[in-house]
C-alpha cells in the first residue's frame, strides 16, 4: 500500500466542507429535526403502508419525525415548516 492519492485526499477535504459550509445554512432547529432520521438501511418497508421498498418504490424521509415513507405516502403529509417541494 502507498501512500494516499493527495487528489483523493483534496476531494474528501473540499466536499466535507461544502457539506459543512450546507448546514451552517440550515436553522439550528431543522438541524435537530435532521438528527432524528432514521437511517435509510435500517428501514425496508415503508413505516405507514408496509410497501417493500424497491428501486422503483422509493424512500421518503419526514423532515418533521424522521419517519421513512414511500411516496404515495409521503403526498398524504403536509410540508413542514420551511420546506417546500
């Protein structure tokens, strides 16, 4: 094994920090609100039909709870606040 690539090394540095400079945008509250999503490979089903997700049915995740639906679901729900389609 050699030494790391510096382009590699470069690439990480300069999108944690687009990443990083994304989130200083975002209110402190919708932060919070992110903190509680459930990670996507924990779910398989849909948390309100039960539908198996597929790459054609796919994950949703509530800005609000956390919660993953699919997107039928996810049209029955009201958009929270500050955030839009």
């Amino acid at each position: 094994m050699g030494s790391p690539n510096p382009n590699n090394k470069r690439r990480r540095r300069e999108s944690l920090m687009e990443l990083k400079n994304k989130l200083a945008k975002v209110p402190r509250e919708e932060q919070t609100r992110m903190s509680n999503w459930i990670p996507d490979d924990l779910i398989k089903y849909c948390q309100e039909c039960k539908r198996k997700f597929t790459q054609l049915k796919r994950k949703h995740h509530c800005r609000e709870c956390g919660r993953i639906v699919c997107g039928t679901c996810s049209s029955n729900f009201n958009y929270a606040s500050g955030f839009s389609d």
